[in-house]
C-alpha cells in the first residue's frame, strides 16, 4: 500500500511539474530555446527556464590555483586529422601541417562585420587565463589552466547585432554546439589557445577551442572552424539524446 502511494505521489510531482512547464514556457517563448517535442524536452527548458530566473546572470566558475592542476584525459576525441575516421578533415590536417599559421576563425551571421580571425588575431586580443574544471557528462571531472580571449570581445568586434540571441560553434570534426548570449558574453566563456602554459594540444582541440565554464563539458566545442549568429535557435541535442541546456 505504501509503495503504491509512493508512485502515486511520484507521478503526481512529475505531471505536475510537466504541467508547469507547459504553462510557463509559451509565456517565455521569446526568451526560451523552442525545444519542445518530449517530457524530456520540456525539462530541458524548464531547467533553463530556472537557472536564467532564479539564478545570477554572471554568476563564476569557482576558479583554482596552480596546485590544483589535474592530470586531464581527452575522452570523446575525434581528431580531424586522422585519415582512418569518418570525421577527417582535409582542410584541418593542412592547417596543423603549417601549425596552423593559415588557420582562421570564421565569424557570420547576425553581426555588422563579419570575417576570418587567424591565431595571430586571436592573441592581439587581451588574453585571460582562468583555473577551472572540466565536468565531463561521463562523471568525470578535471583542473586545467586555460588562456585564450573571451569570446564576448570578438563578437563585439565582430559587431553583433541586436538581434542576435544564439551563438552556433562549428568545428572541423563535424561537432555543432549552440549557447546562448548570456553564455556567450559570460567573463569567463573563452576562446582558449592554449592550455597549462602551452599551445593547446591537438587532443584538447588544437588551435582554438571554445570554454564554457557555466556548462557541462560537451558544450566547450573543440576544433573550431566557424560561428553563426542567429537569431533562431538550432536545436543540436535532439539526435543524440543530449540536453542543449546543461548549466551548472
């Protein structure tokens, strides 16, 4: 009997927390992702709809010092320039070549002057180094130092429009990851090239990956190849399965 309650009251929680969010979210809709389709789906937005109310807008990563600095595995690696893998990519594999001095950074979409950034660009741009943890979606966690330039700098020399309220990474091993601008002009969301005093490696995302510290690992994009501001959200997790909203 008392287990029978138990799921009654279970269920009843869990409709109506589905509820909720079916009530609130048309009401945000101009500030939501769009990304309906499931009870999973719902909670997706239901979470970020939570975070983005309740919680700072700038709140920190809690940052670490030197002595932190942890042994950091690069799990889920694709390298693009691997011949044998589906995600070879010719371009990539040239650029590494070269160490990437031919390599840049496309910047489109929904800004006023869009255009190329070389490495070279990327570090005439005040860098920032940041202490932080890694929290991979398998469970586990790492402490790295990452330099690079905050990606807020370089869409506002790219000079985004008002308009804009999503930011799509792209990157050469066929990865697509979406944020929004909140994440996107956040201090601590960088553009890193480089990684524990050194040029990043090629397992990390050599030359340039993207850090979103406020997130869960898989939305810090490596190898990237291009951004597209927009204006409509892209929603990149219904074929695998993955939330799109995974803010800590």
């Amino acid at each position: 009997m008392k287990k029978k309650n138990l799921i009654t009251r279970r269920t009843a929680i869990i409709t109506g927390l589905t509820s909720l969010g079916g009530l609130l979210l048309p009401g945000c809709s101009k500030k939501l992702p769009p990304t309906y389709g499931n009870i999973l789906r719902m909670g997706d937005a239901l979470t970020y709809m939570a975070h983005r109310t309740l919680l700072p807008g700038q709140s920190m990563a809690k940052e670490y010092g030197y002595g932190d600095i942890s042994s950091f595995p690069a799990t889920g690696t694709t390298n693009p320039g691997d011949t044998a893998t589906p995600f070879y990519s010719e371009a990539w594999a040239q650029f590494k070549s070269s160490e990437f001095t031919n390599w840049a950074l496309k910047i489109e979409g929904r800004v006023a002057r869009p255009g190329s950034y070389s490495l070279a660009d990327l570090q005439k741009f005040p860098s920032q180094k940041q202490i932080t943890r890694h929290t991979c979606e398998e469970g586990w966690s790492a402490i790295a130092e990452w330099t690079g330039v905050p990606l807020g700098r370089v869409l506002n020399a790219a000079g985004i429009l008002p308009s804009s309220r999503f930011v799509n990474c792209y990157a050469y091993d066929g990865y697509m990851e979406s944020i929004d601008m909140l994440d996107a002009f956040h201090p601590q969301t960088v553009l890193a090239y480089g990684m524990n005093g050194r040029n990043l490696p090629v397992p990390h995302g050599a030359p340039v990956r993207l850090r979103v510290e406020r997130q869960v690992g898989y939305k810090s994009v490596k190898y990237l190849q291009r951004i597209v501001v927009t204006d409509e959200f892209v929603d990149t997790s219904n074929s695998d399965g993955w939330a799109w909203y995974v803010g800590m």
